[in-house]
C-alpha cells in the first residue's frame, strides 16, 4: 500500500545516508514483479525517482519499484492504495 511505499522510500534514504548495504531483493520476486502488466509504468517511476535521487543503490531501486507496481495493480483494480 502507499504508506509501506512511503515508509520503505524514507527508511531506503535513511541507510543510504548512513552507508548501509542493501539486501538484494529477492531474484524470484523481482522476476515475477516484472512480468506484471504495471512493471512498465512502475519501472518508469522508479528511474524518474533515481533522477530526483541519484544516491539510492539499484538494489533498493529494484524494491521501490516492486511498491509502485503494487500500487498501480492496486488503482488499476480499483482497491484501496
């Protein structure tokens, strides 16, 4: 839902401000978030993100757009965010 992606966006910053490494998000789960019909649209919102905030890792860029995706599946249907 929005608020995870809001939570899990501040807590990304966060150890990228201390330095923290990143645990990769799982290759299953990326792999089946893109063969979702939103990962496109997600994928764009995540590299407009990266513009904005070049210093987040490709690592946590790959779960931030596992979010959006949700998210978009979510409006698309026309449940809750």
């Amino acid at each position: 839902n929005a608020s995870a992606f809001v939570t899990h966006l501040a807590m990304a910053l966060e150890r990228v401000r201390k330095g923290e490494k990143v645990v990769p998000l799982d290759r299953g789960v990326y792999e089946a978030a893109t063969r979702e019909p939103t990962f496109a649209q997600a994928s764009s919102c995540c590299r407009d993100i990266r513009r904005i905030l070049p210093q987040i890792p490709e690592a946590e860029s790959e779960y931030i757009c596992t979010h959006v995706g949700v998210l978009l599946a979510r409006i698309k249907e026309g449940g809750k965010q």
